[in-house]
C-alpha cells in the first residue's frame, strides 16, 4: 500500500509572512546565516513575530557541519525554544531540522514548531523530511531522513529571493530540476509525485532563465520559488537517485556547491538511466521506464519527437544549452578542481556514492563501474 500526505502548511502569495503574527507569547528562535543577520532580513522576520521573545542565532554557513549542529542545539535549549525559525537558503533549513531533532532526542524539548522561509529557489527543504549534514573531518555529507525534520510551515515571499545573484540563481534552478527530474524517474515514483515534478519541471525550464538574466523579474522569481517548493513536494515522497548520490561526495570533497555539482551530472546521469539501446529504430518496447519517461516529459516541455531517443537525448541537448547560458561548468576542471585532486578522491567518491541514501531509488541499479561512467563525462582533463 502507497500513501500520499502533504504534512506542511504551505504559504504563499502577497503578505505570506504575516503567518508569523500568529504566534503570540512564545520563545522564538530564527536560525540564519551571518548575511541575512547584516542585511536586516532576520531583523525584518523578527518584527513580524512582535509578540514573541526572539533570538537569532546567525552562525549558519555553507555546508553546515556537526560541530555547528552542537552548537545550535545549545543555543536552543538555553533559549527554551517553542517554535524555530529556519531563514536562509538550504544550509540553514537543514541546520535547523538538524538542530531540531537532536533537541526533540536529548528529551529537553519536544513539541518544537518548525517554521521554515527560503531565501533560495533551490532545495525545496521547506517541505521535505530531508536534511543533509557535513563531517568535514571525514570529508563526507549525511543525508538525514526522518519524519521529525518535516517543516510545520513553509512561508514562500518571492521578495527575498530577489537579491539572489546570477551565479546562485542558476546553482539553485538546476537543483529544482535536478529534484524534478530524478524524483520523477524514482523507483518509487507514483502518479502523485509524477504531477507534482511535471508541474516543477515546466515553471523551472520557462522561468529559470529569466530569473538568470533579470533578478528583478518578480513573476520569474515567484514561478521559480513556486517550483522548488513543488519538486520537493515530490521528491520528499519518493526521494532521488544517484545524481545526488554522487553530487554529495562531490560536495563534500570538492566543495563544489550543491546545486552546481547537480547540474554538472545532470544531463550524463538522465542519459545513463534511460539506457538507451544503439538502434535508433528500436520498438517502444525496448526502452526502460526513465526512457519512456523522459521522453514525455521532454514532450511537454515543447521537445518535439515521436522516437523516445531523440526526444531523450533532445531532453539531455536542451538541459546542456540552458547550463551554458546560465555559466555552468561543463568539467570538474571548469570548476576549479585539479586532476591530481579528483584522482586522489575518485575511489572515495565512487563509494560514497553507492553508500548515498538517494541512490537507492535511482532506476538504473548502480555499480562502481556505472559511477565511474557518469564521472568520466565531467573528469576530463
């Protein structure tokens, strides 16, 4: 038996924020990066909750790591914290569940609310049971599933994505689309988390171009924040495959951010998990499940072709196309990682990869060898 729940109160549209004025009498906590704290944006979240105590911890940075997750976590309990206030893009969403979760195990604090507000079209963390921590030590990223980490609210304000800068905008965009995309080729995927990817992927492939050349453009920014929100709606019911498999190691080896190191995978990764046969006059029945997948979504999005692989492979030209307008590097080297770096890492990688909670789900099963073939695409030199 499947389910299908959407545990989040989702809020959206014109005054969205003022959904904080409804917390009256409580201890609040807002858990944000040095950048929103210095440009007022914490500030700003704090004074619609007028009627709270407030605290703002601001420590969050890229890639939160345990140590930061520890010192949250004592930051919240000294401020007997009722309800936490995640601010920020990814990083600081997923700090907060981490935070969050370890107070409701510690058994000092248990009806905690999470409130969380992106200031990214990205991760799509403000409706997912998803966080992901790093041990730098060890130089790797855990993916955190649970239940606890889900988000009571989500606040969407396209406002605060406004300032987002070209380079983040197109990091963050490819994200959505990764998430779309590996959610709706998902082992687990279903007729729900289908509508909801295909509806992520269309905002997405119209919008995020936009959004790229004109951060000003408020219905593009809306339409994208609108989109992430969606994707991770879908993939938080059926979760992902290994272009995040392999994104993490890559993240936490090459500190390569996030959404970047997806879109850098992306098109080799779709290509591989359609597995499409040499013939060009294969039968439907020759193609896979992602293939036939693939090539209807590549349909509605104006892909035009009754072969499933030249409408996969068209899918796979038009995502390349987009990467290289919005400065996405093509090549580990292009990202500034050297080739006596990658070398040293690349068994590590290809293992943490296979060991990724998100690559249970992908399509095609995974082998090192199937790792190595998706890394020889970005790792030329």
């Amino acid at each position: 038996m499947n389910t299908f729940r959407l545990p989040t109160n989702v809020c959206f549209d014109a005054n969205a924020l003022d959904k904080l004025k409804e917390y009256k009498n409580l201890n609040a906590v807002i858990f944000t990066d040095p950048f929103m704290v210095k440009s007022g944006v914490a500030d700003r979240i704090a004074e619609k909750l007028s009627e709270c105590n407030v605290s703002i911890f601001g420590e969050v940075r890229p890639d939160p790591p345990i140590e930061l997750v520890a010192q949250g976590l004592e930051f919240l309990l000294k401020a007997n914290a009722d309800i936490v206030v995640a601010l920020g893009g990814g990083s600081s969403i997923d700090a907060a569940k981490a935070v969050l979760i370890m107070a409701k195990r510690s058994g000092k604090k248990q009806n905690i609310k999470l409130i969380a507000i992106p200031t990214t079209s990205g991760t799509g963390s403000e409706v997912t049971q998803f966080s992901v921590i790093t041990d730098k030590q060890a130089g790797v990223k855990y993916p955190l599933v649970h239940e606890d980490l889900q988000p009571d609210v989500a606040i969407l304000d396209a406002e605060l994505v406004r300032t987002a800068p070209p380079s983040i905008t197109a990091d963050t965009g490819f994200d959505v689309i990764t998430h779309a995309l590996e959610a709706y080729i998902s082992t687990a995927a279903n007729d729900f988390s289908d509508a909801l990817a295909e509806k992520a992927l269309e905002l997405a492939f119209e919008y995020l171009p936009r959004a790229y050349k004109d951060g000003n453009d408020l219905e593009a920014r809306d339409k994208m924040h609108k989109a992430s929100c969606l994707a991770g709606m879908s993939f938080n019911i059926v979760s992902l495959g290994v272009n995040h498999g392999i994104a993490h190691a890559l993240g936490a080896k090459f500190h390569i951010p996030h959404g970047r190191a997806n879109a850098m995978l992306l098109p080799h990764v779709m290509r591989f998990n359609a597995d499409l046969p040499k013939d060009f006059s294969s039968d439907s029945g020759s193609f896979s499940t992602a293939a036939k997948k693939l090539a209807k979504i590549a349909n509605r999005l104006g892909i035009r072709s009754a072969n499933i692989k030249f409408a996969v492979n068209g899918l796979c030209d038009k995502i390349l196309a987009m990467e290289k307008t919005c400065g996405i590097p093509a090549t580990l080297s292009d990202a500034k990682v050297s080739k006596e770096d990658y070398l040293a890492q690349k068994e590590a990688i290809i293992n943490s990869a296979l060991n990724d909670a998100c690559t249970v789900t992908n399509p095609r099963k995974m082998t090192a060898l199937g790792v190595e073939e998706i890394l020889s695409f970005i790792a030329k030199y």
